[in-house]
C-alpha cells in the first residue's frame, strides 16, 4: 500500500478520476448503442434524430481524454454513413 502521503493522494486521485471515466464511456456506449439500434431497426427518423446527440457525446468524450481522438472520428463516421446509409 502507499507508504507516504503523496501517494496516498494519488491513489485518491486515481480512483475519483476513473470513476468519472467510466462514467462518461458508459454514457456514450449507452448513446451509440440507442443509436446502433434505431439504425438495425430501418428507424430512419429515429437515427437522424439521435445522431446529433450521439455524436457530440463522442467529441465529448474525446474532448475529456477519455477515448483517444481517432477512435472518436471512426466511431463518428461509422454511425454516420450508418445513418445515412437508410436514406
């Protein structure tokens, strides 16, 4: 374990910010999932509704340092060649 205080508060530091992490990928696994959805459902209008929403959750993320800034960008063209792909 920490043997001094510095690491102690590390350590405390480590973890508030992994919390918040997980956090913010969950709610954008969440968003794209919803997304994901609409899109194999043939939900046109859905998809277009939930793609604004769902991709500023992605440059959000990314923003955060959460995910890495060419996942955001692959994942953000995925979804909207996706949606665009339904017409």
């Amino acid at each position: 374990m920490a043997n001094n205080r510095s690491t102690e508060k590390r350590i405390r530091q480590s973890e508030k910010r992994r919390a918040r992490n997980r956090s913010h990928r969950s709610a954008l696994r969440t968003a794209v999932k919803k997304l994901r959805a609409a899109v194999a459902e043939g939900d046109a209008a859905a998809a277009k509704e939930l793609l604004p929403t769902t991709l500023s959750a992605v440059d959000s993320t990314a923003r955060k340092g959460v995910i890495h800034a060419n996942v955001a960008a692959r994942t953000k063209s995925r979804l909207t060649r996706a949606v665009n792909a339904l017409g």
